[in-house]
C-alpha cells in the first residue's frame, strides 16, 4: 500500500510531524533526545542554588569536623596531628562513657514514653475530634512545641525546685518525706530532665498520630467489630498496624531530640550534679569553647552523628513499606 503524503517510508528513523506538517521539516528521534537532556540540565540549574548553600553550611562543617578531629587544636594556635587518639579518647574515657550513656537514657523519656502515651492519648482524641472539642485538646496538646525549650527549661526548673510546685503539692497530701531537690539530686536530676522532655514530645507524637488515625479506613473498625473485637483487639489488629509509618517518624525525630538535646539540659541542670545528667551535646560545647579541645569536641561530634545514623536507619527500615 502506498503511504500517504508526508510520511516518512519505514525504517528511515525520521518521525512525521503530528498532524501531517511539512514533509520537509521531520521531527527527528535525536533531537528528543537532545531536549530531554537539556530539559534535564535546566532542572539542575533550578536546583543549583539550594545545593551550593547545602553543601557550603552542611557538608563543608561536616567535612571540617571529621577533620578537626584527627588533630589536637586548641582553636586558635597551630594544631597538631593525632590520627585516631581523640576517638580512642571518646571510647576510652569513663566520663565521655557516662555522658553518652546519659543520651542513651534520655531516649527512654524523649521517645518510648511520648510514643506509648501517645498512641494512649490519640486513641482516646480520636474519639472527640470533631467540634470545637477536638479542636481544642488538639490545641492544648501541641502547645509545648510552641513554647521555646529554653523557656520550658526555665518554667520546669521552678516547678522542680526544693520550693517548687511538685513539693508543694506533695507536702499539702501529707508526703513531706518525698519531697526533694529533683534537679540537684543525683539520683532524681536524670529522670526528672527526662520527664521535662517527655512533656515536650508527647504532644508531638499525639498530634501525628490522631492525624495518622484519621487516614484509617472506617471500615477496618466496622469489620473488626462484626469479627467481635473489642476496643483493645481493635487497638492492636486496626489501629498499631496501620500507623507503622506515623510512629517511625515520631520515634526518629525524639530519638534525635534526645541524642542531640542541649537546650533543656543546659537551662534546667547545666549538666549538674557533676555530670549526672551531662549529654554529649552539652559535652561538646564544653569542650570546644570553655576547655578549648576542640579535637576532641570534633571527635565526639562525629561519634555522636554515628550513634544517630545507627540508630535511625534500622527504625526507617522496619517501619519502611505500605500501610495497612
């Protein structure tokens, strides 16, 4: 059969116009191809000035900490070359130990506490969320993340105090022999910075968990009671499967709340009583600014942005994948 007018004959690898144009002008395949590439270098261009700021205030400190850290440096005179000593420093020291370890502690209070009650407290907002009701619980729980942590540290500090708010209502029911200094004492200052940001991630977590709750299909809950669950065979078959995602960002963002805190220990504690509740982020800035080793303060850095990243990625990947 002949072709019709202003095709191409088959096999020329020269495309016609759509719609039959000028025979003489083709549309030719390698000048797709030359605009998908330039279509593509346009779009890096977009994205050109993001990544030059990027990497000049994030990789390029990133860079010159883990160099820092193989020298001995006082910040101001030469700096002297010393491999690996100030890792083993961090490894090997018992008060370097003892501060990360604090961190390790604090993620019990800044994330699997806010997570628990969270999901405690979502399930029974969940409930009240339409009306002005749930728009005003809603309100009060996310408050804490308004609030500046440095004026939360300082409000909590007060209510902690040996003359503080706690004691007073422990000494009105009758329970002075409970009453104590909560934030100088070092058995109690650990824990009660730890309760201080558990206040402060609990309304966090509840509010992305309502939100993760909304998303659940009605349906699921109608099936699940034909099936005669209850609320609890509810909770556990419907609701904890379905927010597997929701609660691996709540559990990633407090776990790096915890391990990079500074705000709320350095106001409430200072890091007292000796170096109770010390946390390496607190330890770092000592270390570069007052004790000026800022060597060492590199390398506990780096250490601490291990710690973060080994932490962080097994929880992306097991909560990693479709919801239910």
């Amino acid at each position: 059969m002949t072709p019709a007018f202003g095709s191409a004959p088959a096999g020329s690898g020269i495309a016609s116009r759509p719609g039959g144009g000028n025979p003489d002008q083709p549309v030719r395949p390698h000048r797709k191809r030359r605009w998908g590439r330039t279509a593509r270098w346009i779009g890096w261009l977009w994205v050109l000035p993001a990544l030059i700021m990027y990497a000049f205030f994030v990789l390029r400190p990133l860079a010159l900490t883990v160099q820092y850290s193989l020298y001995r440096w006082n910040g101001i005179g030469p700096a002297r070359w010393v491999g690996f000593e100030n890792y083993l420093t961090v490894f090997t020291d018992r008060d370097l130990l003892k501060i990360i370890s604090n961190a390790f502690v604090l993620i019990v209070f800044f994330s699997f506490i806010p997570v628990a009650l969270g999901l405690l407290v979502a399930s029974l907002v969940r409930r009240i969320t339409t009306g002005p009701g749930g728009t005003l619980v809603r309100t009060v729980l996310f408050l804490p993340q308004v609030i500046p942590l440095v004026a939360a540290g300082i409000a909590w500090s007060w209510v902690l105090s040996s003359s503080g708010l706690v004691n007073q209502a422990l000494r009105a029911v009758g329970l002075d022999a409970l009453t104590r200094s909560w934030l100088g004492e070092f058995n109690t200052a650990l824990p009660a910075v730890g309760v201080i940001g558990t206040w402060v991630m609990l309304g966090l977590c509840t509010i992305l968990l309502v939100t993760g709750m909304s998303k659940i299909d009605p349906s699921l809950y109608e099936a699940a009671r034909m099936d005669g669950a209850g609320p609890i065979r509810e909770f556990f078959a419907v609701t904890l499967p379905s927010l597997r995602q929701e609660i691996g960002v709540c559990l990633t963002v407090t776990i790096i709340a915890a391990l990079a805190s500074f705000d709320i220990v350095y106001i409430s504690t200072s890091g007292g009583p000796g170096i109770q509740t010390t946390v390496p982020g607190l330890e770092i800035y000592r270390l570069a600014f007052s004790q000026r080793q800022v060597g060492l303060a590199s390398a506990l850095g780096v250490v601490l942005m291990l710690l973060v990243v080994l932490c962080v990625l097994p929880i992306q990947r097991l909560t990693r994948g479709e919801k239910a």
